[in-house]
C-alpha cells in the first residue's frame, strides 16, 4: 500500500482510513481453536492460554500472600456481611465485600465483577448494597436502579445461598475514583513502563478466583464468575485464565472483534477500552477464542439486541464461534446463548432470574 500525505485535511483521513483497514484485513486469528495446528484440545487450551498470558505484560504472582484481613460482620436477610481485605498482587491491597449465607456450609460462591460505566466513586457497591457507607448508597442504589432493576445482584445471590466475593478494580470505590482521561493517563504509564491495565485486571481478577475457592465456607468445586459490561469481559477472561471457575455468566460483553471496530463504536474512543485492551494478541486470537479457552465447562452469554456497544453482527459472529467450540467437545448444553431483542445495555430482573435459575442447574 502507497499513501502519501499532501497536507489537505481529506489525504490525511484518508491516509488513517487505509491504514486502519489494511490492519484489519490482516487479523486472521491463527490461533484459534479449529485454525490452530494444534488438533488436541486439551494442548490447544494450554497453548492458547499461555499466549494470552504472554501479553497481559504482568507477571504472574501466585505466591503472593493473600493475607487477607476481615472486618466487622454485620448480620442480613438470610446472610452475613462482611468487608475483606487482600493482597492480590504484591503492587497493591484490594478491599471488597464478602457475603456468607447463614447455614453450616460449604456453599457454592460467586466471584462477582462489577462494570465500567460512568460512575467511578462506587465499583463493588454497584453490586452489593454499601452497608458500610452512607455517603455511598445514594449512588449505589441509583446505579441498581438504571441496570438491574433496583436489585443488588451480590445480595440476591447470598440470599439464594452463594458465597458472594467483590472486589474494587483498579481506579473504582476506594481504589479511585479514577475518570476517563486519568484512565488513558494511567494505562500509558503502564505502557511506558512495559506493563498493562488491562493486565493487572486480569491477573487480580484471577487471583481473586483463587481467594474465594481457598475459603473454608467455600466448596472449590462450585465456583461461578458473574459480571454485566466489563464485569461480562472479566467474568469470561477470567474463566479462560484459571481454573478455579466452574461456571461464568456474561451479559452484555461478547462479540468479534472486527465487527465491532466500525466507525462510532465506544471501543475506538479509547476510554473504557485501554482497561480490555492487551496489545497484540489480536494478532493470535479473536475475542471468542480467548473465552473458548475455558470450553467445555458451563457458560452462559446474554447480549441486548438493542445494545449500541456491541453490534447484532458482531454477536452472531461470536456466538457462532463460540458454539463450534462447545461442540467440538460434544458439550453444546453447557452453553447458554441468549439475545434479548427488547433490551439494550442493561441487566435487568428477568435476564437475573433466568441466570440465578441456570446457577442452579450448573454448580
């Protein structure tokens, strides 16, 4: 490709467009299951993993200690409440909310992962209702009330007998709060330091997976991850990077990457993006394919047909790799793909009672 800037306004968009093109044209993910040369499952999910581990440009730090430190439990309707606090990764301690249902236990749990949005003095407590914090409520409740209905989604989930862990990602509640532009501040920073945002994210949220299986109250067996728009991103990464997830419900984050870099999409404003962007791996594997890496255990995908973040096209596309993978493993049960045609952007009653309803069934 020739392409020469003349200095008019037009050459230079057109320039920009050809380029942005061109590099598009050329992701053909190689690394996917079924393009990949490896044919055995179990050695393609070990190879893929490892090249998404590659490029989250965080080392690992499963030695860390958690050392985690508990605060005053107040009882609730049919649970307890109490704060933790975590050492996730050796950069930082990281404070959430742990609830426990009354009862002897072990329980089945959910590490439970909160949205981007554009709200950032709250993280864990749009999930989970601040018992520990007036000043936060006001917000958090609003929050409940434009996504899912009024309802904290960690509270129903502990009445309905889960252990429910969540944790503030960085830049959010007390980790926070940190805005749009500090954002793409913070994560050129990690850039320049040869690390990644969305790096971090990914290795704490797979270590907040190994906290919560490691509880006494906990049965390791029956381990959930659920997340709405970022949460979503979070809950299926997190599957594809540890094995401590049994199951993961996404809803409102899933689709193919080339169709969803289209002219006026979120992703290209960069933003929110940079905290799910790890440079070059593109040049591996799609965005479904890195969920694949969890196949063939339980996992489940609502999108809103109205959703503006993620076009119909790029649903489908996802969804349709997404069941060739689980049924190569003779496992098409154990996912449960969903578009809901009447919704948009949201995590509403109904999508959170047909999820708690496909927890039961699952763990």
């Amino acid at each position: 490709m020739a392409a020469y800037v003349t200095g008019d306004r037009s050459s230079f968009d057109n320039v920009r467009f050809l380029a942005h093109q061109a590099l598009k044209d050329e992701l053909n993910f190689p690394l996917a299951w079924g393009t990949s040369p490896v044919r055995d499952f179990r050695a393609w999910r070990r190879a893929a993993r490892r090249v998404v581990e590659e490029h989250l440009l965080v080392d690992r730090q499963d030695g860390t200690p958690y050392a985690p430190e508990y605060g005053e439990r107040s009882r609730a309707d049919g649970y307890t409440r109490e704060t933790v606090t975590v050492s996730l990764t050796r950069y930082a301690r990281v404070r959430g909310s742990l609830l426990t249902p009354h009862g002897p236990g072990p329980f089945p749990a959910v590490l439970l992962l909160h949205d981007h949005g554009a709200r950032f003095d709250i993280g864990r407590e749009k999930l989970v209702r601040p018992w520990y914090d007036d000043t936060r409520l006001a917000s958090a409740q609003a929050w409940a009330d434009k996504y899912f209905s009024g309802r904290f989604l960690g509270d129903e989930l502990a009445r309905r007998g889960h252990v429910v862990l969540c944790l503030d990602a960085p830049g959010w509640g007390d980790r926070g709060p940190v805005t749009y532009d500090q954002q793409q501040a913070l994560a050129s920073n990690f850039y320049n330091l040869g690390s990644s945002l969305a790096g971090l994210m990914a290795r704490e949220d797979a270590r907040a997976a190994g906290f919560l299986a490691g509880l006494d109250r906990v049965d390791a067996r029956r381990v959930a991850a659920v997340g709405f728009s970022m949460g979503a991103y979070r809950a299926w990464q997190t599957a594809a990077l540890s094995d401590r997830i049994a199951a993961a419900v996404s809803v409102c984050w899933m689709t193919g990457l080339k169709e969803m870099m289209v002219p006026g999409n979120n992703t290209l404003r960069g933003q929110s993006s940079y905290y799910m962007l790890h440079p070059g791996l593109a040049r591996h594997l799609d965005i479904p394919d890195v969920a694949s890496i969890a196949a063939p255990r339980p996992m489940l995908f609502f999108n809103g047909g109205l959703d503006p973040l993620f076009p119909a096209d790029g649903v489908r596309v996802a969804y349709d790799k997404l069941r060739s993978v689980w049924r190569s493993r003779h496992a098409e049960e154990r996912l449960h793909l969903k578009t809901w045609p009447d919704l948009g952007h949201v995590f509403v009653d109904r999508m959170q009672d047909e999820v708690f309803t496909w927890l039961d069934s699952v763990l």
